[in-house]
C-alpha cells in the first residue's frame, strides 16, 4: 500500500487496551483516566480479523501497544491469534515489563518476535517517583526473562525529560552492557504538535512514516499528530483502512483528541 506521498504503508500497531498498570508523570494523571467501555474495546476476533485483512493489503509488520498490552486479559491468545497470519513478517509488542516475567516464555511460544521496554532509568527511586509507584526489580526481571526466552533484539525505550544527564547515561551503561539497543525519545506533546526523530530508531520521521494505528476502540489513525481517525465497527474494515491511507497527512501537526495511553505512542 502506498500512501498520496508516495510512502509504503506496511506497519500496523495495534493498541489492545487503554489499561495500564503505571501512572507515568509523562503519559497519564495521577488519578487515573476515564476508562473505555469494556464493550466498546474490540475482540480479539475483531483485531485479528482487521489485522488479517490489513496484511493482505499489503501490511507486513505488527506490533502490540496499549495502554500496558500485558493487563490485557489473555493477550497470549491474540498473539497466537496473530502470528498464525499468513503473509505477517513480524510481530513484536511494547510494553512497560511490570509483568513480562510472567509471560515471556508464553508470548515466544505463541509467535512473538521480539520486545521492546520501556525503561526511562535503572535508579529504583527515580524509577518509583516516575511511574508513581513502580517496582524497577519487576522490569528488570522482566528483561532477563525476555532475553532467556528469545525475544529478541530486545529495545528499551527511553522518554528523555529534558536533556541528557547522569540518569540517561548510567542507563546507556546499562544497555550497552547487556547488549540491549536504547534508543532515546524525546518527550512529546500532543495537543501542541512538540514531537522529533528518536534517537536510535525511525519514529518521528515523517517523511519516511510507514505505519498507521489500530485503538483498542477500533478507531485507525494515520498518523499520531492528527485528529484524524476511521473507525472499522461503523465503516467496516477495509473501508477505514482505505481512508486512512487515503487521508495520512505528509507531516504531523497536532492531535487535540488523544492521549498517549491510548494511542499506543
């Protein structure tokens, strides 16, 4: 699939939840959000079903967001569910790695690639004071787990607050001692259009932007920065595909009606 500019839309990432286990200061209030109706979250069914078409389109890379995709009830079963597509390259999630220990072995056997982390520190205090209250030993845990069952290349995806300090570069130690690829974010803002390129990876790009997005509710984005979004329950699945490609933008400008934890970053 080619998109009006040009550029080959074949990356798919599917939030599957707008749950999380963390409160991040740079994601989500520390009171929590209004969360989605559980009828309004699509089904597995309905997920794989849009993702199958979507990989017959021309999609060749899925990835899995949330919210925290692993307080998704079950979201071993959607991976199973997923990687038996044929025609589907590759299949990775994010996630925050609070439980990955416990499901690692599980979501490798089920037909998951690989992972990525996010990890904005190895300092357990300044890690409990970002995500208010998190358990950095559980993470790390989650890491070795993820490494002993074959994730891999296994990303950790750090949120730069500012510039680089002592934090950041203790974690790029970090990192670079277990082999694990960082790659540093700067922190973005929706509602002003503040984004850039990521250091280490191809996100922010826009030029080069070959994906669109999947939310738990069934809305398709074609692009983070946009209010722009297709929903597949009320257009049916290739229709909102179509759409959305039709419509990408060539660059982000600003999304006044979403928020990180449920856009899946």
């Amino acid at each position: 699939m080619f998109d009006h500019f040009n550029r080959q839309i074949n990356y798919l990432r599917i939030s599957v939840t707008d749950r999380c286990n963390l409160r991040c200061t740079y994601c989500m209030p520390e009171e929590g959000i209004q969360l989605l109706n559980r009828a309004d979250i699509l089904s597995f069914e309905e997920i794989a079903d849009f993702t199958r078409m979507a990989v017959e389109n021309g999609i060749t890379k899925v990835r899995l967001t949330g919210g925290e995709p692993l307080v998704r009830k079950n979201i071993v079963e959607l991976v199973a569910m997923l990687a038996a597509i044929d025609g589907l390259e590759d299949l990775s999630m994010t996630t925050n790695g609070i439980l990955l220990s416990e499901h690692a072995v599980d979501l490798k056997k089920a037909g998951l690639n690989r992972i990525n982390i996010s990890l904005d520190t190895v300092n357990p205090d300044k890690f409990c004071q970002i995500t208010r209250n998190g358990e950095l030993t559980k993470v790390l845990e989650g890491i070795e787990a993820a490494r002993n069952a074959g994730l891999e290349p296994i990303k950790i995806n750090c949120v730069l607050l500012g510039q680089p300090d002592d934090e950041s570069r203790k974690l790029k130690q970090f990192c670079e001692s277990r082999g694990l690829n960082l790659r540093f974010i700067h922190q973005m803002n929706l509602k002003t259009g503040e984004f850039s390129t990521v250091e280490g990876g191809e996100g922010g790009n826009c030029s080069k932007c070959n994906r669109v997005r999947l939310l738990a509710n069934g809305d398709i984005k074609p692009c983070l920065f946009s209010d722009l979004s297709y929903n597949i329950r009320k257009l049916g699945h290739q229709e909102a595909l179509n759409l959305t490609i039709g419509n990408k933008p060539r660059s982000g400008t600003y999304n006044q009606s979403g928020e990180f934890y449920n856009i899946g970053g």
